[in-house]
C-alpha cells in the first residue's frame, strides 16, 4: 500500500469485509495457508526492492488490520478460526522478527470474542508489536508513522484516487460477499458419519435443548451440527443457577442457519464457568420436523474434553 516515515512497507487488509464463510464455501482449508504463504513472501521481496533503493537494510514490515463491519458470525466461525490458528502458527514460525507494528483498527465487541481465542497463539513477541484501536485514536496513530501524502485518505492521509475517490479502490482491494456461484457444494462424505456426531429430531412448533457444563473460565464452547432438511434458528444460552433458559443471556444472537454448503461450525470462550445451552428452535416451523446431527463439545484452558449433556 505505501511505506511509513522510515521507509519499512505497510499493507492494508480489510478484515472486517471478507466473507470468510463465502471463502470456505469455495476453496479448500489447505489453500488458505498457500495463500497467505505466497502475499508473504511477495512482502518479503518487497523489502528486499526497498533496500535496494534506499541503501540500507528494510527488513520489517508493518500492517493495517480493519475490522470495521467484522460480524458475530465470523467471530464465532470455528473453521475460521481453525486456519486463523493455523496461520498465526505459520508466521510466527516462518516470520518471527518481521513485523514492526499491527495496527489493529475498528475493533468491537465481535473483535474481542475472536481475539480471546486466538492471542495466546501470539508470541509474546509478536504481541507487544500490536496495537488495538476502537473506532477512534487510530487515524492520529497511523500519521505519527505514515507521512499523510502517503497515506489513503479514508485512513485519514491525503491520497486518493485520480477520480477523487478516498477509498483508493485502484490500488486497495476492499472485500464483499462472494456470488454462490463460486461455492463448491458437498462431496459425498456425510457429516452424520463422523465420530462423535449425534442426531436430534427437533418437532414442528418446538425447540430442543443440548446442555453444556463449563467448569472452568476461559474454556471453550465448540459446535459443528448439520440440519438434513431446510433451516432451523440457533442460539447459544448462558444460565445461571437462579434463572431459567427463557431468562438466560444471549450469547450468541439466534440467527436462521441452513447447512446445503457445508456443516455450520462455531467457537465461544467462556469467561464464567456454569450452564450454557446450545438451542434449536423449529417453533416457526407448522409443517416440518427438522433432523439435526451435531457435534458439541467444552474444552478447558488444559484442553480437556468434557463430555456433552442431552
């Protein structure tokens, strides 16, 4: 994208904007670290033409992470954060000194939920690297390192496009949704065939409960479930000893989920210990029993895995 006042190169990603799931839904998990892999070493021969014409060693890099319209559906996304993991792991191991400065911008409530999960696969070097901004601070940040006549105007600099357009969308490439034409749809492995994988038959006009126990704070929720026919709305529940489902705190927004992709997978951290409910609610259903095969699992800070409760 541009280099900062010392002449190290910055890069841009509009995180918040990418449709990981329409990602998923299209290309192999296995692609995901090739392509992050290949963007990396581009970066690494772009310190190389940086040295070369200032004189001098550039041999860190610094970016620009926007998690501007990042969603609680991606922040729960267990594949999601399945390659995340796996490609934190892959740069702290291939990349280790890099980076001079993240620079983590837009972050919400949704960016911490994620962010609990995947920063203890940060180095501890790495981390004192990164800095998180909400919707403010940032822009005065980014022009004590990048010179304002270097900077895309919608990230508070002076440069846009011929035409006048501050988000410099000629050279910045800013996400969307990816056209279901592009999806690959399933192979022949059935989901309901996988070890662990239970089935639920959820009536018309009712909902089905499937309790989980956290011991521990700081454990994780995980799910994976697969609806054979149609939809059915999903919600995560947490409930205290003194109060009933009805009157138990939303985790996870209920949101309609269909599974003619790909199985709908999901990560929660928990940060109190007690009853959480994964619930399946078919009441706006008249007509149609919904069958459901899922997957549900806590695993503690120790990785410990404790078995579900119907």
């Amino acid at each position: 994208m541009c280099c900062d006042k010392d002449g190290y190169p910055v890069s841009y990603c509009a995180y918040g904007n990418i449709d990981v799931k329409g990602l998923a839904k299209c290309s192999k998990k296995s692609e995901f670290p090739k392509f992050v892999m290949y963007h990396l070493e581009k970066d690494s021969q772009r310190l190389k033409n940086q040295s070369k014409k200032l004189g001098k060693t550039i041999e860190k890099w610094s970016y620009i992470i926007n998690y501007d319209n990042f969603s609680l559906s991606s922040a729960t996304d267990k594949k999601t954060i399945d390659v995340l993991i796996t490609l934190i792991k892959m740069y702290d191991a291939n990349y280790p000194e890099r980076l001079k400065t993240g620079y983590l911008i837009n972050a919400s409530f949704y960016f911490t939920v994620i962010w609990s999960i995947i920063k203890p696969f940060l180095s501890a070097e790495t981390n004192r690297k990164i800095k998180i901004f909400g919707k403010d601070g940032w822009q005065e940040e980014l022009k004590k390192d990048i010179e304002v006549n270097n900077l895309p105007a919608f990230l508070g600099g002076n440069v846009s496009d011929p035409d006048g357009n501050s988000m410099c969308s000629s050279f910045i490439k800013h996400g969307g949704t990816i056209p279901e034409k592009y999806y690959v749809r399933r192979d022949g492995k059935s989901f309901s065939k996988l070890p662990g994988v239970k089935r639920l038959v959820v009536n018309r006009r009712s909902k089905e409960n499937i309790k989980l126990e956290v011991q521990l704070p700081g454990s994780n929720i995980e799910w994976d479930f697969d609806v054979k026919n149609r939809d059915i709305s999903f919600t995560l529940i947490y409930v205290d000893s003194e109060n009933e489902i009805d009157d138990g705190e939303e985790i996870v927004p209920k949101q309609r989920v269909d599974t003619i992709i790909q199985s709908e997978s999901g990560i929660v951290k928990c940060e109190k210990p007690g009853i959480y409910i994964l619930q399946f609610d078919n009441t706006y259903s008249w007509i149609h029993n919904k069958i459901i095969y899922y997957y549900a699992s806590v695993v503690d800070p120790n990785d410990v895995i404790h078995e579900t409760e119907d």
